[in-house]
C-alpha cells in the first residue's frame, strides 16, 4: 500500500512539476528611447538597462517599444519633438529584448529612407520587431516565437499621428491602429501561423491622461473579442488603469521606461508588466513599478 501511495504521490509532484515548467513568462516594458541622454550613455559604455537586468533575465520573452528611429540617415519631419538614436543602441537592445514594437509616432521621425534604414540594422543584428515594415503587409506580420511548444504571436499597432507614418501597399512604415485590420491580423495569426497565443501592443490614447479613453477601451474589448489572449499598451507617457474582460488582461499604458526629459512622478513612474501563460490556458498578471533617473534610466521602487 505504502508503494502505491508514493508512487501516487510522485506522480501528482511530477505533473505539478511539468505544469509549472511549461508556463512561459511574458516581459513587456513600455517607451524605450535610446536618443539624447540614453544614447549618450551607450556611447560611454553604459547601460541604462542595468538596474533591472535580473528582472528582464528571469522571462522568456521580453517585449519593448523603440520609441525613436535609429539610423544615422533622413532629414528630421516637421515635428515639435524629434527621437534619432545611434545603431550602436541595438547591440544594447538584443541584449535584453526578443523583439522590439516599432508602431509608434516617432519611429517615423526622420522620415522613410531612416526608417527602412532601422529596419535593415536591426535586421542585420537579428533583433526581432513587429509593427511596421517596408510594405502594408509586412508591417502587419507577427512577431512569433516558440518556447516550450508553444507558438506566441505579438502584433503592434501605432494609433497616435501624423498617420503619414503608416505603411502603404508601396511604402515603409507602421501598422495602423485599424479595428478590421486588428481583426484580420489576429485570425491570421491563428488561422496561418497557428498561434497558441496572441497578444496585441497598441501604441494610443492621450499624452498624460492617467484614464484610457472610450475609444481605447472599445477598441481593446475589440481585439480580446476577436481572439487576443492580452492588450498591452502605452504612449500616454504615463500609467493608465487596467482591467479584466473575458478573464482577459489589458493594461492601457505601461508608461514611459527608458526616457529623458520628464521630471514629475506621473512621467517617470513606468510599469513592468510580466505575463505568465499557464499551462491551464490561463493569462495571469503583475506589475513591477520603475522610477526613471534624471537620465532617462529605470530603477525599481522598492516594495
């Protein structure tokens, strides 16, 4: 009897074990901006990533908005602020992040040739990034990634102007924050990709407001209804609410991460949220709180 017992016994452990094993932990950080003061301390040989970096280790997957061009070509738009980085930031980049978000209002800054230009050097650094390319339908492709047999697709939106950054049928730039779009690409990503999971990171809503708009909050029960397991957002420069729909997560703004230039507590608080994929089908969730350096550079607040 004892014999059977622990031979139950280690067989429940086991699955309990396995169960555990086969969740996959999601990182997503918000606006990562590797120009003025950040750029600068790569150039020095520092790393403005350094105070986390035992959280970004701990993930699977690690998710970033680059919230700035990166080449060394273009002329800059007429535009009131202006992001242009170094292509040395992407060696700093791939050493924490499995992808990059270029759907955003600044990856277009210095126009289309800078922007293409990024693509192909991150390209030739094998750092991976979704939400835009060289054609609409390119810009509209997944970020997918297998770990532990399970296929993950993230898809990127920019939904905050000037709309010329959007990619055309024959021209380079982001995907547009468009509600058929969303939904074409999601069934997409399940239907030809096969994903396991989908999650979508919109870049939206209004500079500074601690509150998602109407408009962000229908267009996130949206993309869970059309098959999103999560909505991770940002751009607001601040942290917004977040919210439960259909035992889904969507967390409308991350806030900033990696970014000089603000000084209150609203603009240099960001949010590390941390996905854990269960092997139940589950989407569990939390947060870690960040407080930016007069550097742009992200600390942990404590507990």
């Amino acid at each position: 009897m004892l014999k059977i017992f622990f031979s139950a016994l280690l067989l429940i452990l086991s699955q309990i074990v396995h169960a555990e094993a086969a969740d996959i932990t999601m990182l997503f950080v918000g606006d990562v901006m590797l120009a003025e003061r950040p750029g600068q301390l790569i150039a020095q040989g520092k790393d403005p990533f350094k105070h986390v970096q035992a959280i970004f280790r701990a993930a699977d997957i690690r998710i970033g908005n680059l919230e700035c061009a990166v080449s060394q070509k273009g002329q800059s738009e007429d535009k009131t602020y202006t992001f242009r980085a170094h292509p040395r930031v992407i060696t700093t980049l791939k050493k924490y992040f499995d992808a990059v978000s270029v759907a955003n209002n600044h990856a277009g800054d210095f126009g289309p040739v800078a922007f293409e230009d990024m693509l192909q050097q991150l390209e030739k650094k094998q750092l991976a990034y979704f939400g835009g390319g060289r054609t609409l339908r390119t810009a509209h492709e997944p970020f997918l990634i297998t770990v532990k047999g399970k296929k993950i697709a993230v898809l990127g939106y920019d939904g905050f102007f000037p709309r010329s950054f959007e990619a055309l049928e024959d021209r380079a730039g982001v995907a547009w924050l468009d509600a058929d779009f969303i939904a074409a690409d999601i069934k997409r990503a399940r239907e030809v990709h096969h994903a396991d999971w989908v999650i979508v990171v919109p870049h939206w809503g209004w500079e500074y407001e601690k509150f998602a708009s109407s408009q962000q909050q229908s267009l996130a029960h949206w993309m869970i209804d059309s098959g999103a397991d999560a909505v991770i957002g940002g751009h607001p420069h601040v942290t917004q609410n977040s919210e439960i729909y259909k035992n889904k997560p969507i967390l409308y703004s991350l806030g900033n991460f990696v970014f000089n230039g603000f000084h209150d507590k609203e603009t240099t608080t960001g949010w590390i949220a941390l996905l854990t994929l269960t092997a139940n089908a589950e989407v569990k969730w939390k947060t870690i709180a960040v407080r930016l350096d007069k550097n742009g550079v992200p600390h942990v607040i404590p507990d």
